[in-house]
C-alpha cells in the first residue's frame, strides 16, 4: 500500500507542478453559494438573472468556469459554483460586480427585488480551498444528459478531516479516475457551515454511467486496501456525509 500511495502522492504532486507553470498560485478557490427558492416566480428570476446577467459578468470578473445546478424537486435551492483563482478575487468580487454596468443594468429586476417581493429567500455561502490531489477544476462531462452528485464529508475534529484530505491526495482521487468517478473539483471547506468538512463533485455522462462507476469502486482492489487501512477507518475520521443528485441548469458552463 506505501508504495501505491507514494506512486499516487508523486502524480498529485505533478498536477499541482504543472498548474504553477501555467500561471497563478497552482491552486483554484470555491465560492458555493446555495439559494434557497420558495416559489415557481423565484426559481425562474434566478434563472433569467444567472444567464442574462450573472454568469456573463463573473466570467468578466475572471470567474470561469460557473456551475449551476438543482436537484430534481420542482421547487428547491440551486447551487452555484464559482471558481476563483486566488483569494483576491474571492475577496474583491462584490465590488467588481458593483461596477460593472452592464450587469447592474442586465440584473436589475433581480438585484432590485422588493422586500414585498424577494429574488429568494436567502442565500448561504462556503468558500473552499483545491486540493493539492487535485489543484484546478475539471469539466469532464459534456453531454445533455450528464448528471452531477456533490459530496460532502463531515469530520469529528480537524485532525481527523486533514486524515480524510490525505487519504484523497495520496491515493483515493486516482482511485476516483481510474474507475470512472469523474472529479471536478474537490475543495477543503474554509469558511462555511458544519466544518470540519471536505466537499466534492463528480461528473458523469448519464445516471447509467454514474451507477457502473461506483459499482466499479466497490470493488477495486485498490480501493479496498486503501479503505482497509486502521488510519483511514470511516468511524474515525468521518462522522456525517451529505450526498445531492444534481443536474445543470442552462446558465451552467459545467
């Protein structure tokens, strides 16, 4: 098992390299933001707003590519994703929004809502930080049909949640590519609700192609070693995991 994990640590290691060469600090920034909608009225505003106004601005911004996504319920919060490539944008994003004009006019129905009449009914935020394992956003599902699970994994202690970040750089993402679990990104939780947490998500071209997957996980031997080690046990370093089914809305660009 040392040996894999070596072989495993020295490829995430290599991604992190080749991300630095390309330019900024190697590593991607998450801001994912959850909307809570209470009415038809406030889902479909928010849609207008994302595609009219928000999504073409933050690309503007320098923020690229936005993921935007709901589960199946007709009625229910839509999440978005926004990738930064380093802390200052994360921190200057309001007021780069605030003077683009072309959003502000674009957007106004929405930035102006009433009290009367709220855009929605409110909206939390977690900003994360890429993995080492795995330093910038992937996109590997294209078609029409692709579908989306975010994962996130709660831990008892930070101690502990750094044991769960180690066993995905070291071993369990390259396990996750390997049988078809397509990452797009995989985030340690800096500021947010429920923390210690690691949040994650996978890509897949159709739900069939999700549920071979992880039937494949379920039985790779690598898996099954890496999971049998004492350090990595479940009930020692994980004490809550939250699992969505989402698909993409027409304003997302993952």
């Amino acid at each position: 098992m040392a040996g894999m994990a070596g072989v495993a640590a020295a490829g995430g290691m290599g991604r992190a390299s080749a991300a630095e060469a390309e330019g900024g600090s190697g590593r991607d920034y998450y801001e994912l933001r959850t909307y809570h909608l209470d009415t038809e009225a406030q889902v479909a505003g928010l849609d207008a707003f994302l595609k009219k106004a928000a999504v073409p601005a933050l690309n503007r911004a320098g923020v690229s590519p936005v993921g935007v996504f709901n589960t199946p319920d007709a009625v229910g919060p839509v999440y978005v994703l926004l990738r930064h490539t380093s802390l200052e944008s994360v921190g200057t994003l309001t007021q780069v929004l605030g003077a683009d004009e072309e959003f502000l006019t674009a957007g106004a129905e929405f930035l102006d809502a009433p009290s009367s009449s709220p855009a929605y009914a409110r909206m939390e935020s977690a900003l994360l930080a890429a993995f080492s394992g795995m330093p910038k956003l992937e996109a590997p599902a294209t078609s029409a049909d692709r579908v989306f699970q975010l994962r996130t994994y709660e831990s008892p202690s930070v101690k502990t949640g750094q044991k769960k970040i180690e066993m995905f750089n070291t071993a369990e993402i390259d396990i996750f590519r390997k049988v078809g679990l397509n990452p797009v990104f995989f985030g340690e939780t800096l500021i947010g609700a429920k923390m210690p947490n690691l949040t994650y998500m996978l890509a897949f071209e159709s739900m069939d192609e999700q549920k071979a997957a992880w039937g494949r996980f379920g039985k790779d031997a690598g898996w099954r070693e890496l999971s049998a080690m004492p350090e990595y046990a479940n009930d020692k370093i994980l004490c809550g995991i939250t699992n969505l089914s989402l698909r993409p809305l027409a304003a997302s660009q993952i």
